[in-house]
C-alpha cells in the first residue's frame, strides 16, 4: 500500500541520516501535445552520502517506476516501488542513485499541470509544487531540509519555449525524432529545496529586460536578466513595461534593506493558466496566476495586488529561498515575512503608497476569520506531516503573521529589525532554519530578550480583543481611559496577554465637518488592563480608536460615544487607514453578531457613496451582501436587498464615468443580482441597453452580469452559449460553466454534481467554477444533495489528490442555511456532528474542512438567531 503522506518523524530521521549533493533530472516532454498521452518519461540522478553504511532509505516519487539502480547494481522495480516511494537498501558512505519512471500530466495544478488554450490549441506545461509534488515530477528526498544543486534538461518540441530555474545552457536538436524536437541543458543551481524547482514549457511569449545593482550598494555591478513569460494568446495583456518597473523597483528596495546581493542569477516570472495559488517563488523563475495579466478592465486595487505579490515573491527570494525552514511547522517563517515584505516594498517603493490600507482591508481581515475557527493554531504550528501542511497554508500563517512582525518593528524598531535580517541572512544561507535561529539574530541585534515576546505571539492562538474603557465628567472631560485587552487563547482556554506597541487615536470634527484626528498616543499595552494617564483631563472625542495606524493584530471594540459616531458619520471619518480599520471592526462586530445586519448596512450605505478608495469600496460592498446572505434573517433579507440595491444602482450611476468606483460598483451589483431581484432588474436593463455613461461592458464584466442572471433563472434561450462564442478563452470556458451550473434547474444541478463529485475529467478552474455556479440559485434545489454530500466524503478524499478533494469538500458543504429553532439543533449542524462522531479515524485535514465547515454555518447561524430578537 502506498503512502504517500511523509510524516515530520520520518523526515527528521532522514535528514539525520543522509546529506544531498546534487540532483540531474531529465524530463521528456516531446509527447506532451498528445493529449492521450497521460505520461512522460522522467529520469533522475540523485548523488548523497549516509552517515550510517549500511542503512536503508527512500526516495519519494508518485509515478510508475521502470528501473531503479543504486550504485551501479540494479534493483527490481516491482518491489523497489510502492507507487509513492522507492526503497533504497543497503547504502553506502556515498551513494549515486538513478530512477527511471512514467511521470502523470497533471489537470489539478499539482505536479506538471498540462493545459490546452481553447483559442489556438497549443498546450502549455508548468510544474507547481508546495509543499511536496516535486515527487509526481521526478524522484527525490521531498523536504525542504535535504537541499542540493540541481540541473534539469527537457525534450520538448523545437518549436517550444523552455524555462527553469538555472540559466540555459544549450540546446540540442534531436534529429532521430519523427517531429522536430530539441533538448535543452540549464545550468546547475545553488542549493536549494525541492519544493521550489520548476520548468515552463510550451509556445510561450517571452519578453526581457535587465537590472543593474545600484552605485554605493553592494548589488553595485550586479546585473540580474529578467524575463516574463505568458501564453501567447495573452500577449496583448503582459503589460510587461508595468511589471518590469515594479520588478526593478522592488530589487531596488530589497537591495537596500537587506543588503545582501540576489544570489540566484536571472529573475524570470511567467504567467500560467489554471494556477492553484497567487504565485510561487522558484527562484529564477516565479510563476504567478494568470489572473494577473487583466483582459478586461482593471482597478488600480488589482494592479496594486499584482504588485504586491511580485514583492511577495521577490522577498521570497531572501526569505524562503535563500533561507529556508527545516520542517513545516516554520512555514511563518517564509511566509509572514514575505507578507510583510510585500505590502511594505509596495507601500515605499511604488506608487501605491496606501497599500498597509490594503493589507488592513483585505489581508488582515482573512486573518482574523481564520484565527477565530475551532482549527487555529499558533503562527508556529504543529505539522506532523505533508496533509497537514497543505491545510496550512491560511490566514494565519500568511496574514496573521505579517501583522505580528509589522507589531515587531513597532516594537522593537524597524532599524534593530532590518539588522536582524541581515545576520539572518549571512549566517544561514543555503541552509535551513528553525524559530530559534530568528531569535538568536533578533536578540543580537536588538538586545533584549525576546523569548517572552515570542512565547505570546508565535506560540498562542486567538484573536486578542482590544477595547477603551472610558469614564466622563459632567463637562465631558475624560475622567479615566484604560485599555481592556481579553486575550483568551481557543485552544488552551487560558488568558494569554499579548504585549502591544500601539497608537491610540482622538478623532474630532472639525469646522467642516470632517472627522479628523486630533491627536495620537503612543501606548505599550501589557496584561489585562493598561491605564493611559495621558488623556485625563483632554476633552472626550467624537471617537477613540484604540489601534490607530493599524499597528497591532487585535478585534477593536469602541466605547458608546465612537460608535454612535461611526454609526452616523463613517462616512466624515478623512484618514483612509483609519477609515478602513473603523469599517473592519464594525464587519468583524456583525460577523461576532455583536452588531445587527441592518446596523451595518446602515454603516455601509453612508460610506460606500463617499469612498475613493477603490479596494476598500470593493471589500465594503462585498461584505454588504455577504451580511444580508450569511447573517441576516430570512424575513429581513428582501428588505436589506433593495436597499444595498438601491445604493448600487445610484454609485454605478453617479460614479465617474469610466473610472475604477464606476467599475467597482457595476461588479457589485453583478454580484448582487444573483441573489436580489431588484439588482438582477438593474442587470438586465444594462444588459439590454439602458445606457450607463462610461461604462465598458467587456467580457469580464458581461460574464458577472450573465451569471447573476442565471442564478435567478433569467437568462433568454441561447444567451450563454452565443458569450461563449463570443469568448472563446480559457475564461470564458470557466465562466460558462459556472453560469450555467447556476441556473436553477434540478436537472442541471444533478449533472453539474456528477461532474463534480462523481467524474475526475474536470480540471482544477472548471471544477471550482462548477462548484461555485452549484451553489447558487433557490436553496430549496440543494437540500436534496445533504445527505449524498456527506455519505462521498470519504470516497472523494480518498480517489482524489488533496487539492481537488479540498476543493469538492468545502465548495460543496451545505452552509447555505436558514434559521429554523436553535442554531445548534439545525438538521445540518447536528447532521455534521454525526458525521465526524463517525469517521473520527478519518484524515485530520478532510475533518479539519468539516469542522470548520460546520463554524461557519453555526456563525452564520447565531448571526441569524440574534436578528431575530
């Protein structure tokens, strides 16, 4: 039987055990156009010494193996391989082991994915690995401590563009093919982790550029190639002057705080299709999701977004790469850091300088959903093995890590905290790490000793809630203010106080009526309740707000006075990342059901109308309709509707014509009229003529038109299908077939759940636009798949690879639920319960999505339940 979930023990035993030199790996591709072909000959070369001859190890690859030879003696495929590892007996002091096998094409986006673009018919190769499919491409030790050089050669057709990490050294044509075919060398690597090599093949459009090192610097002289890659049909959306630019800007920046020269030779990014994630960094040669390369209209938020993962990415390259954690239980410390990274380098080194409203706005807010759900963990988690750490790769470890080291500079100072880096990087290059190493640098370069900071923030779980307590004289002087903080973690259920560095803010209005700030406290928050002696005797403001500059990861609450005011003039509030701290609180508080459905609504049509901040417009209004959806009571939602309708059909109206607001409303309202028919009316009329100045009805945006129409069942005969005529793209193929699975049609429900669940030839972006178009219209044509979703559970989890299963698992969980006696007796909720008392011996990461499915809904719930009363 074949395992193919490599525990921590087993790895740690490994890594003790062996040391790796070099990889060579041949791929040969020169098939790949044959989509009956399913397979790929990989050979691989892996040269490793063992402290301990004698000994036994394994390779890990997930393909079918045709000869093994370790140390010039041939071993017996058919019992070397267990479809997922391959034996090595007997080693020597220094060993030189070759693997020949059958690697699988991939549509799931794991391993090397292989994708046909509908517009031309070229197809296009890209490998995608984190954290351990390196495995389902060619033979090796998969985990992130066994670093080694590794040099790639490929056969592909000659026609073909190929890439990988390593520069290229040659090409060969190979004349004894039937079709032109060459081979292509690149040069050995330095020594790096499996899980980020990589190789791009295909008719790719390439464009270069160059970055030279900046005089004074140590990069002074160094000239780093660059390159961007994208399918050919897509050349005319690279936009490749603007990336290039944020590209050189962003070396600019890491040049200067790190100062430590990019080790990895080129810097090439490629766009590719049907990508699971924002982007992966492989040194050399990032790939990033092609929905970054915009065929439609686009926001200055989306293009800040770009910019901010190629940051990302790029801080990657020092943190992740460079340096690299042992296990993945320190994924943090890549992943906060370059989270962190990217949001500051785009704030200072481009012209999205608001972008910490961004990462408040978005980033931030995924954090604390995530932290509140019964599966938190610490920033530092505990991963036993390879599942567990594809279900960790979540707002806790991204964003709520990069908010904890954005609390770090403030409270340590950001020069002490760039020192640090630097000794981080110049003490373990090329090697790995653990949280200990970061400490050691911090406390060096700081000197303090920030083992209890550490304990507090990276070893607890929970969102610590901050709120003023406020007492007021007759005169309406401030008589006493103190900072309550409940730091309750989840998991132990103890009180777990974290120290803040934070800023509390007095906002007043002034002769215009703008809320402005009157002043700003600087406040170290300790224990339970931290008294602030500086504002007694100051006049009480309109509002208080306690984390002002966004400096902390905390749930702010505000005293009576600052909500009465937020709640009324939101909209007055001036400073934009104040504003979006303010509107994140009020959402975290309705979510909390702390704050009703129509508060918050009442909030939000006050401040949508004046917002010019296109990403926090966008995630206000989103946020709207997902209050009405998820948490308002049946009864109250028509009501709600028309008026989020009301105000959308306005915004879209009296926006600037052709501008981003006007955009960023017509979406909004898109989204809306799959669920409201006052918004699905407004549709159709825009979609029959009615005219909108400035409004550009592109294909993007007639497809989030067509779909809310469908979930209401308004789509005229043949309207789909002449679109998808109209857009014959890899998208519109994906938005076809999530609007057409939205129409509420039993029939077309039962087939879209066949497809889904029952057929596997879906590739990853049909299957989760299939999934998501399912979901919508009338709920009554769903109860019927509730029992039928939880008797394939285990079936699914268990023919699928993880990343399809987790996505059939959690898109398909009935959480579209309505009130009906307590939230806890709701058939759903008890029907889960049953479920996991059942199957307590199933995966941990298929449960983990169950039990947080079953949070959300109870969340969604209680919501429900408290607007009742």
């Amino acid at each position: 039987m074949k395992n193919e979930n490599l525990g921590r023990d087993e790895a740690s035993a490994r890594s003790a055990l062996l040391a790796t030199e070099s990889y060579s790996v041949d791929l040969d591709l020169s098939g790949a156009r044959t989509t009956d072909e399913t397979t790929y000959p990989s050979t691989t070369t892996v040269v490793f010494t063992c402290n301990e001859p004698g000994a036994s190890t394994f390779l890990d690859f997930i393909g079918d193996v045709v000869g093994v030879e370790l140390n010039g003696e041939a071993l017996d495929p058919s019992t070397a391989s267990d479809g997922a590892r391959v034996r090595l007996p007997g080693l020597a002091a220094h060993n030189t082991v070759t693997v020949r096998g059958l690697a699988r094409y991939s549509t799931s986006g794991e391993g090397l994915h292989r994708f046909v673009d509908p517009v031309d018919g070229e197809t296009y190769l890209y490998t995608q690995y984190e954290p351990a499919d390196a495995r389902r491409v060619f033979a090796c030790f998969e985990q992130p401590d066994l670093k080694a050089s590794f040099t790639f050669a490929v056969v592909a057709p000659s026609d073909w563009t190929v890439a990988s990490n390593g520069a290229e050294a040659d090409v060969v044509a190979m004349e004894e093919f039937p079709t032109p075919v060459s081979r292509w060398s690149f040069a050995p690597t330095l020594r790096i982790s499996t899980y980020i090599t990589t190789v791009l093949a295909g008719p790719y459009h390439r464009v270069a550029d160059a970055w030279t090192g900046r005089p004074g610097t140590k990069a002074e002289g160094l000239e780093v190639p660059l390159a961007l890659y994208c399918r050919r049909s897509l050349r005319s959306s690279l936009d490749e002057a603007e990336n290039f630019d944020t590209t050189k800007r962003g070396l600019d920046f890491f040049h200067e705080v790190f100062d430590y020269p990019y080790p990895f030779g080129k810097y090439a990014q490629a766009f590719v299709p049907e990508y699971n994630l924002g982007a992966m960094e492989n040194p050399g040669l990032v790939t990033f999701t092609e929905d970054y390369l915009f065929r439609s209209a686009a926001t200055e938020a989306q293009r800040e977004a770009r910019a901010t993962t190629i940051m990302h990415e790029m801080a990657h390259m020092w943190f992740g790469d460079l340096v690299t954690m042992s296990w993945w239980d320190d994924l943090w410390l890549k992943e906060s850091f370059a989270d962190y990274m990217g949001s500051l380098a785009v704030a200072e080194a481009t012209r999205w300088s608001s972008s910490w409203v961004s990462f408040a706005n978005r980033r931030k807010a995924w954090a604390y959903v995530q932290d509140q759900l019964p599966t938190t963990h610490p920033i530092v988690a505990d991963i036993p093995d390879l599942e567990a750490a594809k279900q960790n790769f979540d707002g806790i470890t991204y964003a709520k890590g990069a908010s904890v080291l954005k609390q770090l500079v403030a409270y340590v100072g950001r020069d002490a905290f760039f020192s640090a880096a630097r000794q981080y990087f110049t003490r373990h290059a090329y090697a790995n790490t653990t949280l200990a190493d970061l400490l050691e640098v911090l406390t060096d370069a700081t000197g303090q000793d920030l083992a209890a900071w550490s304990r507090a923030w990276l070893l607890t779980s929970g969102v610590p809630s901050l709120r003023a307590e406020v007492t007021v004289d007759d005169g309406g002087r401030l008589t006493g203010v103190a900072i309550v903080q409940d730091a309750t973690d989840p998991v132990t259920g103890e009180q777990q106080p974290r120290p803040h560095r934070i800023r509390v803010g007095l906002y007043r209005f002034d002769a215009d009526g703008w809320l402005v700030r009157e002043s700003s406290e600087a406040v170290t928050v300790e224990g339970a309740r931290t008294p602030v002696p500086a504002l007694v005797g100051r006049t009480q403001p309109d509002l208080l707000l306690v984390n002002d500059d966004d400096l902390t990861y905390a749930r702010i609450s505000f005293d009576e006075r600052s909500l009465s005011t937020l709640l009324s003039k939101v909209h007055r509030l001036r400073d934009p990342l104040a504003r979006a701290t303010c509107l994140g609180a009020l959402w975290s508080s309705t979510r909390d059901a702390g704050l009703s459905v129509p508060a918050y609504l009442g909030a939000v049509l006050l401040a949508a109308p004046a917002e010019t901040d296109v990403g926090v417009l966008q995630v206000l209004l989103a946020n709207a309709h997902a209050a009405i959806e998820t948490f308002a009571p049946a009864p109250q939602r028509p009501e709600l509707h028309d008026r989020l309708g009301a105000c959308l059909s306005d915004g879209l109206r009296t926006a600037h014509p052709g501008s981003d607001l006007q955009l960023v409303w017509a979406r909004a309202l898109a989204l809306a009229a799959r669920s409201a028919t006052t918004s699905a009316d407004a549709v159709r009329a825009v979609l029959d003529g009615e005219p909108v100045p400035g409004l550009r009805l592109d294909a993007e945006l007639r497809w989030l038109f067509l779909q809310g129409l469908a979930a209401q069942g308004r789509i005229l005969p043949g309207e789909l299908e002449a679109e998808r005529e109209a857009d014959a793209t890899a998208s519109g193929r994906a938005e076809f077939t999530l609007a057409s699975a939205a129409i509420p049609d039993a029939a077309l429900k039962k087939a879209t759940w066949e497809e889904a669940v029952h057929d596997d030839q879906l590739s990853n972006t049909l299957l989760s636009a299939a999934i998501e178009g399912f979901a919508l219209g009338p709920r009554d044509l769903l109860v019927s798949y509730e029992e039928p979703y939880f008797e394939m559970l285990r079936t699914v989890w268990g023919t699928r690879g993880i990343e399809m299963a987790s996505r059939i698992v959690r898109g398909l969980y009935p959480r579209r639920q309505d009130l009906g006696s307590t939230p806890g007796s709701h058939p759903v909720v008890v029907r889960t319960d049953a479920w996991l008392t059942r199957n307590a011996d199933a995966p941990a990461a298929l449960r983990r999505i169950i039990v947080e499915e079953r949070d959300h809904l109870l969340r969604s719930l209680r919501a429900q339940a408290q607007g009742t009363r």
